[in-house]
C-alpha cells in the first residue's frame, strides 16, 4: 500500500518486516471507536496535533520508542509518551500531510532521530485528549534506519527510550490505573516507567487489534503515585 499525502508525503507499507505487518493491517481497516472512546468533538474545535508510533528492532527483538516528558511541563508532566505535538503552521493543512510532517518533527525535535530513515507506513483515526484539548492523529512508523536517540531540550523531554514489544505483552507488566476522577484504562510497567493514559490506550489497542495481547489480569490496579 503507498499513498501521497498533499502530493509530497509517502506513506508506504512496502518492505515492512514480516512481524510489523500484522499492524498495518490493522490500520486499513479500524474504526476510531475502536481505538478509543475519546473522539474529537463533532462539532470541530480542538488543537490539531500529531504524535510517531515509531517500531523498530533492536537486540531483544521488536520494539516502541517512547520519551518521558519533563515534570516542569505545563501539559502532561512526568508522563512517557510517544513523541510528538501540535501542528505549526509550517506543516500544512492538517487535514492533508499537516499530521505526518508534524508527527516527525516534533520526533526529531524531541529525540534526536534522523527523520529520513523512518518509513511511515500507516496513519490511525484521529483521536482526542479531552484534559488538554488536543486531537491527535497517530503517524505509525518503521524505525527503517536507526539514528541516535536522547533528549533533545532538557526543559521538554527527560529521557528517550525504547521498549521490546514482548515487555509490552508480557501480562506480568500489564495492570489498570485508575485516575483520581475515576477513570479506568490499561497500563504498561516498562523500562522503569508506568505507561499510562493516552500513549498505553493506543498500545493496548495496538496490541489488541495486531493479534499481540496475551491474557492478563484486569483487575491489578497501580496507582498513578506508584513511586511514591
């Protein structure tokens, strides 16, 4: 599958390795429904934006990248996340490539990567994050070339990392947070981080809808002050 975005941005499934296809797959035919109940208002509104669902592999096999951002951010503080962030003017319309362009350079802003050894391969549903406004589109990518990776500005991202898919679908690192407003969703206790939120409901489903999931215990709860 290859497609142009505003006649100048290639999304492309072509040369995907055989274990990434499955997530492709997905992508073709899902409904933003069923990636989450959030969904940007009907009535339009909300700050376009976009983050890079970036698979890669490295030594233990198939992996996520993900940063932590800085605890001084006014937005989402302290959080693991994928990279990204709003649409600026310069990335075009967001309705078109907008999301795509933005999508990797808040990656490159944020981590360092070499956005020319990534291949996008597949763009998910828009999606909305109702406690900051934001309606984001999810850009997934193959990690074709790795680059070096790390936190760019101090002031934005604390730490760049990546994760093994199999950390990701290990039920022994999967547990339910429930947020002081009262709201349940699935999260992930990886690389020293507890992935919650927004980022853990694209992975969980991610995992679903790719065949990944392996049974785990829903009722294991973690609290959102699990350092403490």
């Amino acid at each position: 599958m290859t497609s142009t975005y505003g006649g100048d941005v290639e999304v492309s499934a072509h040369g995907l390795p055989e274990w990434l296809l499955p997530v492709a797959r997905l992508a073709e035919t899902i409904e933003p429904r069923q990636l989450s109940r959030f969904l940007p208002p009907p009535q339009g509104g909300g700050r376009p934006s976009a983050v890079l669902v970036l698979f890669g592999e490295g030594a233990d096999g198939p992996e996520l990248l993900l940063m932590e951002r800085s605890g001084s951010l006014r937005s989402h503080a302290g959080q693991p996340s994928f990279p990204g962030g709003a649409l600026d003017p310069e990335d075009g319309d967001p309705d078109e490539e907008g999301p795509l362009r933005a999508a990797l350079r808040e990656a490159e802003e944020e981590t360092g990567l070499d956005p020319s050894g990534v291949q996008v391969f597949a763009v998910l549903p828009r999606l909305y994050i109702p406690v900051s406004g934001f309606v984001v589109t999810p850009v997934l990518g193959w990690w074709r070339r790795p680059s070096p990776v790390g936190a760019v500005d101090p002031a934005e991202t604390a730490r760049v990392f990546t994760v093994p898919v199999a950390d990701l679908t290990d039920p022994a690192n999967r547990a339910t947070t429930v947020h002081p407003s009262g709201h349940q969703g699935p999260a992930f206790l990886v690389g020293s981080a507890l992935v919650w939120g927004f980022t853990a409901g694209v992975i969980d489903r991610i995992l679903h809808f790719a065949g990944w999931e392996r049974p785990w215990d829903r009722a294991k709860h973690v609290s959102l002050d699990w350092r403490a």
